[in-house]
C-alpha cells in the first residue's frame, strides 16, 4: 500500500466505525440526554401537560425543598437502599461462594437463581401481593411456627419490608451471578498463598477476595442505587404509597405529582433534585472506591 493510499484508507476506516456507532449515539441524544434537558427545562416552568409551560425560575426548587412528603419520600429511599442493597449483597455473596465450589448442577443453580429476575416485577409485585394476604403462602408458613397473621402490607411498620422482600427475592439472583462473575476472576494463585501464609477463610475473605472484587462491589452499589431510586413498581402494585406515605419513595412521589396531578414543572424539579443526588452519591462511591484501591 502506496503512503498516499494510507490516509485515504485510515479515514475510510474511521468513517466506517463512525457509521456503525451513529445508531448508538442517536439513541443516546434522543432518548437520554433529551429527556435530561427536557426535565431541566420543564422544572423551571409551571406546566400542567393542558397547558403552556409558563416560566416561574426557582419556584419550584424552593416548593419542594419545604413539602414534608419529599422529604419523607426521600427518607423512605435512603431507608429502602440500605436494607435492600445490605440484604442482597449478603445474600448474593453466599450464593455466589456456594456456586463457585464447583458443586454439582452449578449451572442449573445459575439459572434457577437469574429466574426471579427475568419475571416483570409487576406480575412479581403482584403475586407476592397474593403471598402477604390473609390466609395466603406466608401465613402458612409462619404458622406452623405458632406464628399469627402479620399486617406485611397494611401496617405502617411492617410495609416497607414486604416491599424490600419482594424486590430482594427478585433481584438477588441477579446480582449473585455479577458476584459469582467477580470471584471467578481473581487468581487463583492468590488465594493459594493466602492459604500458605495460614490465612482462615474469614481472613482470606476480608484481605483478599473483598479487596480484589471493589470493582464489582463498586458496580453492584452504584447500579443497585439507581434501580432501588427508579423501580417504584412494587411500590405502586403493592401498597399505593401507603399506608398513609410509609412507602412512598422519591420516584413514586414523581410519578403522583407528573402523572396523577399532572404537575409536571413540580415533577421535573424532583427529578433533577433526584439524579443530582444520584451523581454526588456516585462520585463520592467512586471517590471512595478509587482511595481504597491506591
């Protein structure tokens, strides 16, 4: 190839790549990055969706921050995240060190875990509904413990953790195949020496498998954050918000005031309020994640 027919055939190469990653690119500007813009520009105005966006500036921002329900739906996520994400990560990483023994039917175990997941979470929502009622599955089950009927879904106390059961039993799978994922990638020489050196299994777990697997625990908290924030289904099938707001999260709460009150300037200053929260709680993860791997 002549040095002249060289650039020639460089550029025909970046304007091939170019072509095949434009579908992408298009369906980033328009259907993230657009609605974005669009929240951002609707949150300064007051639109009601039958009417014309009227500019209002901050008026919204300052509503919200003084609403006692956002920020009781805002305690409501924090509470959600941290018993949910806690649970799973426990119950993903048994799971996961269960399958990597390589146990027999380890596959099958695989899929029966990443079952739960692929079932839509409102037919999930639904039938766990069905669980929690009066006389139904879980009743069953605790009272061959000599335990009574528990209001799972109408007491202000106890809704939350049937939500968080719910979406725990759904997703666990899910995030044990990540985990599973993780551990098959650190060497095996490593925890080898580890065993030389006399180092238990919880030593080994603590200063050798935890450290090398930040990585994936960095994705599967980080991940795990936005689809505890976005996936107010369980909350919307299952109990509505209630009783009373005891399980109205941040994004049910957007989706009352967009689509029920059809305040959608109010709504869309939520939800910028919401990824902002979002983007500091990732830096400040990934800030901590990159210190503790120097």
């Amino acid at each position: 190839m002549s040095e002249l027919a060289a650039p020639a055939y460089m550029r025909r190469l970046k304007v091939t790549g170019f072509l095949f990653f434009l579908p992408a690119l298009i369906f980033l500007l328009i259907f993230l990055l657009g609605p974005i813009i669009t929240a951002i520009a609707f949150s300064f105005t007051k639109y009601t969706i039958l009417s014309a966006p009227k500019f209002v500036g901050l008026k919204n921002y300052l509503r919200i921050l003084t609403m006692p329900s956002f920020g009781n739906s805002l305690k409501v996520t924090g509470i959600y995240i941290v018993a949910r994400l806690s649970i799973i990560l426990v119950l993903a990483f048994f799971m996961a060190i269960v399958i990597n023994q390589n146990i027999p039917f380890s596959s099958f175990f695989q899929a029966v875990y990443f079952m739960p997941y692929v079932f839509p979470l409102a037919v999930t929502s639904i039938i766990w509904k069905l669980f929690y009622r009066p006389f139904g599955l879980i009743e069953q089950i605790t009272s061959l413990f000599g335990i009574g009927f528990i209001p799972w879904l109408s007491s202000e106390k106890m809704a939350l953790a049937g939500i968080t059961i719910t979406t725990v039993w759904s997703a666990v799978g899910y995030y044990s195949i990540i985990i599973l994922a993780g551990l098959q990638t650190i060497p095996k020489d490593v925890l080898e020496a580890a065993v030389i050196d006399g180092a238990g299994n919880l030593k080994r777990f603590f200063s050798v498998i935890l450290p090398l697997m930040r990585p994936t625990l960095f994705y599967i908290v980080v991940v795990g954050t936005i689809n505890s924030i976005r996936g107010f289904t369980p909350f919307l099938v299952m109990t509505g918000g209630g009783p009373g707001e005891a399980t109205r999260p941040i994004g049910l709460l957007i989706y009352d005031y967009g689509f029920v009150h059809l305040r959608m300037g109010l709504a869309s200053a939520m939800s910028v309020v919401t990824l902002a929260i979002i983007l500091v709680f990732t830096l400040i993860q990934r800030r901590f994640y990159r210190y503790e791997g120097t």
